[in-house]
C-alpha cells in the first residue's frame, strides 16, 4: 500500500494501532542502530533512511540512495535493507543468520515480510542496519552498479 504522508508522524498516525506499534518498534530499533549521516524521510510511499544527495548525488535514478526502509502493506509489513541484497553472498549470509534463529524467513526479492515486530530477530536486524556507514554503503552500492545494471527497485519486495 503507497501512503501519500508527508512525513513519518502522518504515515504512522494513519496506520491501525497494531500496526502503527509494531511499525514504531522497528523504526525504534532502525534508529537506534542507524550510523550517522543517514536521514529518515518519507520516500517512495515508505519510512525510508537514505543518503543525502548532498552526499552522493551520482544515484540512477536522480533520488537518494536507499539504505533501508520500513513499510506496512496490505497483508503484511516490509523491511528493506538495501546492503543485504546487493550481492548474492550478503543476502546468502543474511538467510542463514535469519533462519539460525528460528524465525520464519518470508522474504522477497528486496525486503523481509513480517505481520508482528516479534516475527523478525531484532537483534539480527539492528546488526545489518549498523554494519555500514555512509562511506561504506555508497562505496558498495558504486562497486554494484559497476558490476550489474538493474535489479530490485526500491519498492520491490517481490517473491524471489
């Protein structure tokens, strides 16, 4: 579901209280694990955290480059964390972290699935969300875009 907020407290004031909770305990979660230089915005219909253009202005699209995001959709919520998927090897090591944990691994092309904030392993997520800094994430995403041209869009979250 596309949200027209402006902002992150209209798009959490317009979600059903179940959801605006398990949302908000993500986004806590995000936040607090968040290296600095990354800004929270709304972008593409989501609580997105990105990378300033200021920063780095050389992206495909003209927009931020997306580090993460958090959205509720129809049937369930969505978490994006753009550096898993940006090779085989990190999202290959990021399922098997997920799945050692015992949480069911419901994920798409771009992002993980959940229907409750106690459905993901937190403290797996707080890992991936603090592993880049700014540096590193563009660093990686040029040596990405160098290597292939195309893949998940930001607003993907497709059945891999």
């Amino acid at each position: 579901m596309y949200s027209d907020a402006r902002t992150v407290e209209e798009y959490l004031a317009a979600l059903p209280d179940d959801r605006r909770e398990d949302i908000s305990k993500v986004r806590d979660l995000i936040l607090s694990n968040l290296p600095q230089g990354y800004v929270e915005t709304m972008s593409w219909g989501m609580i997105t955290y990105q990378v300033p253009l200021e920063v780095y202005p050389d992206t495909y699209n003209g927009k931020p480059l997306m580090y993460a995001a958090l959205a509720s959709q129809k049937n369930y919520m969505a978490l994006y964390i753009m550096s898993i998927y940006m090779s085989a090897g990190s999202r290959e090591q990021f399922e098997a972290a997920y799945k050692a944990t015992g949480k069911r691994f419901d994920a798409g092309k771009s992002c993980v699935r959940f229907k409750k904030s106690g459905d993901l392993p937190l403290e797996l997520i707080a890992e991936s969300i603090a592993a880049f800094g700014v540096e590193d994430f563009v660093d990686r995403a040029k040596k990405t875009r160098s290597q292939k041209k195309g893949g998940a869009s930001a607003g993907e979250c497709r059945q891999a």
